[in-house]
C-alpha cells in the first residue's frame, strides 16, 4: 500500500512540477482527504519544522518549493500511515500465519 500511495503522490508530483499552473498545487487536497488523520498533523506540525523548511527551500532551487513538501508529507508521511494500515490488514488476512488462518485451526 505503500508503494502504491507513494506511486501515485510521485505521479501528483510530476504532473504538477511539468505542467505548472498558479494553482496546481490545491491537486494535493485529494491527498488532505486520503491521509485525513496523519495529513493533518504533518501540515499542523512537521511543515513548519527547519529540517522541512529547508527542504522546500532547496526544492525552490529547481522548480516548486510547496510542491516538494506537499510530496514528502503526502509521499511519505501519508505513506507511512498506509504502510501501517496494510501491515495490520495483510497481518489479519495472510492465509497460513494470519489471524483468520490461526483462528480457523484453532477450530479443528
């Protein structure tokens, strides 16, 4: 689910970062909606910390500075959250080691 989140955040990126626009950057509210509890607490509180700052900065260089930083918050903070909701999804639905599974042996 990761790779999957993080894929189409890239795509976001890159669609934004060629095509350009004055406000493209109000694309990435989709992603303020798919990570709903993680996304806002990164924009609340991660956004404004230097290490994040200096990376917009740095991303102003070559093209779009929000940009950049809407795509590591969205890319791999909101990643993050996706990874932890597959693990525990793919944790209870695995067929031999899952939950379901052990539950079902349990039955026997």
């Amino acid at each position: 689910m990761f790779a999957v989140h993080l894929a189409l955040a890239l795509a976001l990126f890159i669609s934004i970062h060629v095509g350009g626009g004055a406000q493209a950057e109000f694309a990435w509210f989709w992603f303020m909606w798919l990570d709903y509890p993680i996304s806002n607490f990164a924009w609340k509180f991660l956004a404004t910390t230097p290490p994040v700052v200096a990376l917009m900065d740095w991303g102003y260089t070559w093209g779009s500075g929000p940009n950049f930083r809407a795509l590591f918050i969205h890319g791999l903070i909101g990643g993050a959250q996706w990874f932890l909701v597959g693990a525990l999804v793919g944790s209870f639905f695995w067929p031999r080691t899952g939950y379901i599974a052990t539950w079902r042996q349990r039955e026997v």
